[in-house]
C-alpha cells in the first residue's frame, strides 16, 4: 500500500511537468514565448527532459537572447548520453547540436580594449549589464543596446554605452588615464624647429645688444677717467706730455669691462643674424626656404632690424 502511494505522488510531477510542456510547446507555436518560456521553466523544475531544454533554447533565440540560448543547447547535448536509447531524447539532443552549429555565428562578440595605464589600475573591474567581464577577452553579448562600466579602487572611471548587431565583431577602447609621456606619434620638437630657432635668436638678440650697451657705456667711463695728457698717449704709448700712471685701476677694470661686453655683444648680435638669416618663414617648406624678409641694423650701442615689405 505504501509503495503504490509512493509511485503515485513520483508520477505527479512528471505528469504536471508533461502537461506544463505541452502547453507550452503549444504557446511556442504560437509565437507566444514569454508565455511558453515561463511554462518551459516550471516544467524544468518538476522533471528537467532534453526536450523542456531545447524548446527553453529555441524560446530564448526567438526572444534575441542568444547567449543564453546557446548555453541551453550545450546544456542538451551535453545531458544526453552517447549510449542514450531513447529515441526522443536523441532527437532532442541531435536538434540542440544543429541549432547551436546555426546559432553560433549570430552571436554578436566584443573586445574592450584598454590601454597599458588603465590595465594597471588597482581592482580593475568592467561590467557590462550587471555581468563582470574580462579586459581584451571576446565577450559575446545579445543583438541590442548595452553598456560597459569601468571602475578601479577609486570608483567608476568611464562608462560607455554602444549597440550590437547580429553577427557583428567589434572593438571597444575604454580610457581615462593621461599618460605624462608624449604620445609615440608625436615626437618633441626638433632643436632645428622654427619656434625653437625664434626663442633662440630673441636670446640671442638680448644678450648682444646687451654687451654692445655694457661695451659702450664702460668705454665711455673708461675714456673719462684718463688724465689729460691721455690724448697724445695712443694705444698707451706717449709721444708728447706725461706718461699715464700705471696704476689707473679704476680705467684699467672699466676699459676691461668695456671689451668684454663688446665681445660677448658681438657674439650674440652675430648669433641671432644667423639664426635670423637661415629661419624659413612659416608658410615655407623644408624644400625650398625662403629668405627672411628682415635686415638686421646694428650701431654704436644699438640694434635692432628693418622689415621688408
């Protein structure tokens, strides 16, 4: 007697579970599958069969979920047996392994790429639609809209929303760090570059029209401090009057000071023509330079350039 109540209530669920799948199967006709696929489930918990899980996969491709429906075929090849008997069961499994075959080149797939700084991130972390993914792993996602979000131990980063079409293969750049070295793309100014040239020669300029005005404005001072009888001594040898006391040290420093900053005047004046001379204009090429339009003027204490129209 117990026995045949205990075969009776195994038999309940396998009867309700038959009876939810071919309602179901029935709503699937139909083209009803939310309805069929909500049925399929409750069928599935009762007594799980490879055919419940090939009308759940054919369910969800109607439905555009192919990821998951690819996982439900796998699911049906895989619970049937190679020695399996029954004929239902291999049809089910046979139908789940042509689907899938079918199936897998619709299946949209993503890479998210990510630069060498941001894959350094601590706790790097990229969901899309709540699932966590790996960062360069093909991600294969359902046709439709989606949206990744990166994150690292500080908090969210960037976030990117973007669609998927059946079939399709793409690539996504994810980036929000900047890297303080210069992109290899674009290299640092050449030492021979116009703007470079233009820095140096205003240097130039500066420092030798300032040893002109140090050169003269000495050289002027240097000339008042000789004595009288100075003007019959050139080049420090008298001809007539009295010698020049040897020890002028307040000429002989400023006579000094006077040269030197001829000198380096000169140097920088001459410095700045040549890198004025040779400087090609900005609208010319590197194949044919053109002359510079300015003239440099240079006078006692003095320069400057004139500008040729």
């Amino acid at each position: 007697m117990c026995a045949q109540a205990e075969s009776v209530t195994n038999a309940e669920p396998r009867v309700t579970a038959e009876a939810l799948t071919q309602s179901a199967i029935s709503a699937y006709e139909r083209q009803e599958y939310p309805a069929a696929l909500a049925l399929l489930r409750r069928a599935s918990v009762l007594a799980p069969t490879p055919v419940v899980g090939l009308y759940v996969a054919r369910s969800h491709v109607a439905l555009g979920m192919l990821v998951e429906a690819a996982e439900d075929y796998r699911s049906v090849v895989e619970s049937v047996d190679e020695s399996e008997t029954n004929s239902t069961r291999l049809h089910a499994r046979e139908a789940a392994r042509d689907e899938l075959a079918q199936l897998r080149p619709r299946i949209p797939i993503v890479e998210f790429a990510l630069g060498d700084s941001e894959l350094r991130s601590r706790n790097l972390r990229l969901v899309v639609d709540g699932n966590l993914v790996r960062p360069g792993a093909l991600a294969q996602m359902n046709p439709g809209h989606h949206e990744v979000v990166a994150s690292d131990a500080d908090g969210e980063k960037a976030r990117l929303a973007f669609d998927a079409a059946e079939g399709e293969q793409k690539t996504l750049g994810l980036s929000w760090r900047t890297d303080a070295r210069p992109n290899k793309d674009e290299p640092f100014p050449a030492s021979g570059s116009s703007s470079t040239r233009h820095t140096l020669s205003v240097v130039a300029l500066t420092v030798g029209a300032t040893g002109l005005g140090v050169g003269t404005v000495t050289g002027v001072a240097a000339l008042s401090k000789l004595p009288p009888g100075a003007q019959h001594c050139p080049a420090m040898k008298c001809t007539e009057g009295p010698l020049i006391p040897e020890n002028s040290s307040a000429f002989v420093a400023l006579r000094t000071i006077s040269a030197a900053g001829f000198v380096v005047g000169g140097a920088g004046i001459g410095t700045w023509l040549g890198l004025l001379l040779t400087t090609p204009t900005a609208s010319s090429s590197v194949e044919h330079p053109q002359v510079s339009p300015w003239t440099p003027v240079v006078g006692m204490g003095s320069a400057g350039a004139r500008y040729t129209f």
